[in-house]
C-alpha cells in the first residue's frame, strides 16, 4: 500500500503530532489521569510523608510593546527578497502598502484586525500595541526552563521568569488552607 | 448520601458560578485538585467514588472551554472528516486491499476502553441510537452497512462487543480487521455524542443566565443536569482517545501517516465545517451570533492552539 511516489511527507512525526492534537479534546481528563496515578504511587512510596500537593499560580498581564515603524518593516521585507530586483521589490512593498491601506482585499474577521493593526504602523498612527501571552505557551516556556540543566534552584526560576512576565499574582502554597469548605463558593 | 459527599464537599459540588478568571476563583480551584489529589491518594478504598465525583467536578469546571474546542473549525472539520470516510468506501477499500498489520497484544488503555464499553454497553447504544435518529439518511443507511447492523434497527456493534469482552479477560486484542469499521463508526459517534452533550451544557448555561441575575431552581437543575448527563460521553470519549486501538486506527485510516494531508481540516472549508456543526448540534441552539447563512459569517470562534498545531503539523509535511 505503500506508495514511495504518493508524497514525501516526515510521515511518523506529523502522525504523532496530529495524535496530540485530537487529545488536546480530553486533556483535562487525560492529566487528571496522570495526577491520579502519580498521586497513589507517591502515597505507596511513602505513606507517612504523603502531603497535600503545592500548586503554583502565575498569572500573566497583557504588555505593552513597541511597534517597529513602517521603515523597519520594509528593510525586513526587503532584507528577505535579496535575489529580487529594487524594482520588483518596490513595486510588492507599493501593492503591500496600497492593498492594506486602500482596504482593497477581501479577508476573513479575524484577519481584519491584524490588519487594522498593520494600516497603523503604515500611517504612523500608533507606537506600541498591547498583547498578551498566551497561557499554555507560557507553561510550556517554564517547564521547558524547568527541564534545563542550571545551577540556580528551581524556586528561583519560577521567580525569574515570573518576574520577567510581569506577573501579577505569584500565588502559592495554598494547603494552608484549614477547612475543606469552600470560602467563596456559591454552592448550588 | 455517600460517605464521600460529606467528608469532602469541596470537589464534590458543581457549581454554577465557578469563575477560575478571577484570583480568587482560580485559587480555590487550586486548593480543590490539591485537597483531592491527597484525598485520592491516601483512601485506596475511596479511589473510585473520589474519581467519580471529582469527573463531575472537573466536567463543571473545564465544559467551556472544551465546548469552544470542539467547535471550533478545526474540530469540525476532523470530525466531517470522520464522517465522510463513513460516507465514502475509503475505509472497506483499505480493509480490502490492505494487508491488515495489528498488535498482537493489548495495548495501553485497551482494556479501559473494553471494560468501559462492556460495562456500559446498554446505555451507550441506547444513546447512539438517540443521536442516530437526527443524522441524515444517507449517514444512518451507511453506519447499518458498515457496522453490520439491519437496516433501521438499532447499531450493535456485534464485532467490536465480542472483540471488548475477550480484552477484557485479556484474552484478545480490541483493534483488528473486523473490529477497523465499527471502531471508526465508534470514534465518529463518540466525538458526536461528546459535542452534542457539550452543546446542551452551554445551552442550559445561556438560560441560567437569562434571568435578570437571579438563577430560577428548575434553570439550575437542568443546567446540573446537563453536565451530568455528558459524563458517559465525555468518558467514552476520554477512552477511546487514550486506548491503543486509536493510536493504531489513526495509523491506519491515514496510511501510517502518508494520507493524513487528506483528513487535515483546511481554512478554505471552514464555511462548510460551521455549517456542518450546526447540522449535528455541537454548535449549541443558543448560538452567539450570525448563522452560517449569513451573507457574511461571522461565528463565535475560538483561534485557540489548535490552529498552532496545525500550522506546526503543515510544516513537517
């Protein structure tokens, strides 16, 4: 069945990733799962030491950042077509410029706004914009620190990037908690 | 009332203002997992009713922002994908022509999704049989075809039930040539009945909601019953992503990888995904906004890091 002709696709690594994209539907199941499991496999281990688990907060804040002027943007493109002719590359940054500031192609909603952004940068109407981190970008960016050899201790880590992030809350060592009842929950 | 309902009420009430946006709300939820991952682990006796009602828990929790995953278009369209190699002869072709390579011994999560299967065989196929009902013809006429089932009765499954029942004495394996279409069928219905029950919720949550603030008690139970109802969904679901036999399916539906460009959900058809979301009831009734007959679309959608994988999946094409 296996035709060498067909495609040239890295066929086993794409497979895997398109596996995890079709859990990503249960993850919140599947880690609820994995916590389980190491959570009776450390009580197994040391029955007596079994303590609640730590869970850290880090809450990230939308930042603001400076935006490169249209000048800039145009040395990049430029930068990226050396094998073209000046004139060629003027006349695509021109239809570039023309297409975005003109409104003149048909885009989906959510393209719209970031070219709403780009029609700033082209006039010069604005020097910064404000974006936030996506969440599980930044957990991957942390265990990633986290898997990496250093000689700083994992605590300081956490606060580095924490800091770094602009975090507003770091929030942890919830288990001083003395009640299971909930504080602020409005039960049904 | 369990034992369990109270001694540790935290984790187990569904509530209908859990807020996880807010400080506060998050740390409580954070306090909620760590006071049942010690609960969970130090009472081996309590494991699973504790797992039970922290499901629910979680359910209650995490419902929309699965519900937003699941219709988004990418979503979508793997699961028209689904259904179109139903509708299509891909599958029996392959199985035809294809010298069928399976495992020979079960795999991880193979006898979860066996056990789980057989357990709740009787409820599982009454459900099916309820969602069959809204699908059209043509998807009804080929599942019967495919799953070996008499034509406008209920689906059975007889292959993939007798396959379940041996693995779970560990006597067989569940993924084989015989057990391929009904498994693909399964899968298809799973991911339907888990966006149907998703779509209830987020209905029954816009309607507690509707009440000038005030949240009526027969609002708040059908909401409450709407998120336990989706539990066996949500769970078939679970197991059939996490079993083997999905691992080994996904391996031979796309050619061990080769054709998967083919089941890729793709931006130009997003029209027709939404569409087709609305059709089988994953987009809720109480939709948020334009319908897809509208001259220009304009639904509720969630850009979340589905679209990053794809893009990510593209590239190493």
């Amino acid at each position: 069945m296996l035709d060498v002709n067909k495609t040239t696709l890295q066929a086993p690594g794409s497979l895997l990733k398109f596996h995890g994209w079709v859990t990503i539907f249960v993850a919140h199941f599947l880690a609820k799962r994995t916590l389980e499991y190491h959570s009776a496999l450390l009580f197994r281990a040391s029955p007596n030491d079994f303590a609640k688990p730590e869970i850290k907060i880090l809450a990230v804040d939308s930042e603001e950042y400076d935006l490169p002027s249209w000048d800039k943007f145009k040395r990049v493109i430029r930068d990226a077509l050396t094998g073209l002719e000046e004139e060629v590359v003027k006349q695509i940054i021109d239809t570039l410029e023309s297409k975005i500031i003109g409104n003149d192609i048909s885009v989906p909603k959510e393209v719209q706004k970031g070219l709403r952004t780009m029609k700033q940068v082209i006039k010069g109407d604005t020097k910064t914009i404000t974006l936030r981190m996506h969440c599980e970008a930044v957990f991957a960016a942390l265990l990633e620190a986290r898997g990496r050899p250093t000689d700083i201790d994992t605590e300081n880590v956490f606060k580095t990037l924490a800091e770094i992030w602009k975090v507003l809350g770091f929030v942890s060592r919830y288990n001083t908690f003395h009640s299971y009842f909930p504080r602020t929950w409005k039960a049904i | 009332m369990s034992r369990s309902l109270l001694y540790h009420p935290r984790y187990l009430i569904v509530s209908t203002s859990m807020d996880v946006s807010t400080h506060e709300g998050l740390a409580n939820h954070a306090e909620s997992v760590s006071c049942y991952l010690h609960e969970y682990g130090r009472n081996q006796a309590f494991r699973s009713e504790y797992s039970k009602s922290f499901f629910i828990y979680l359910l209650a929790a995490s419902w929309s922002k699965l519900h937003s995953r699941f219709r988004s278009w990418q979503a979508l369209g793997f699961i028209r994908q689904l259904e179109l190699s139903i509708t299509g002869s891909s599958l029996e072709k392959m199985i035809t022509e294809d010298e069928f390579q399976y495992e020979l011994e079960l795999g991880p999560g193979d006898r979860t999704l066996a056990d789980f299967f057989s357990r709740n065989k009787i409820f599982l196929l009454a459900m099916v049989d309820s969602h069959c009902k809204s699908l059209p013809d043509e998807v009804k006429s080929r599942l019967s075809h495919l799953t070996h089932s008499p034509s406008g009765s209920t689906l059975t499954f007889n292959e993939f039930s007798k396959a379940a029942e041996l693995a779970r004495k560990n006597e067989a394996v569940l993924y084989t040539k015989d057990t391929v279409l009904d498994f693909h069928c399964l899968l298809y219905l799973s991911f339907l009945m888990a966006g149907n029950a998703l779509g209830d919720i987020k209905d029954a949550h816009l309607r507690l909601n509707n009440h000038n603030g005030k949240k009526k008690p027969d609002v708040v139970e059908t909401y409450k019953l709407a998120i336990k109802a989706a539990e066996v969904s949500i769970r078939f679901l679970v197991c059939m992503l996490s079993s083997s036999a999905f691992k080994s399916h996904m391996n031979f539906w796309t050619d061990g990888g080769l054709s998967l460009r083919h089941i890729l959900p793709s931006f130009d058809r997003k029209r027709e995904y939404m569409i087709f979301g609305k059709d089988r009831k994953i987009i809720g009734s109480s939709k948020m906004g334009p319908g897809p007959t509208d001259a220009s679309p304009s639904y509720e959608n969630s850009e979340d890091d589905t679209t990053e994988v794809r893009e990510k999946i593209i590239e190493a094409c």
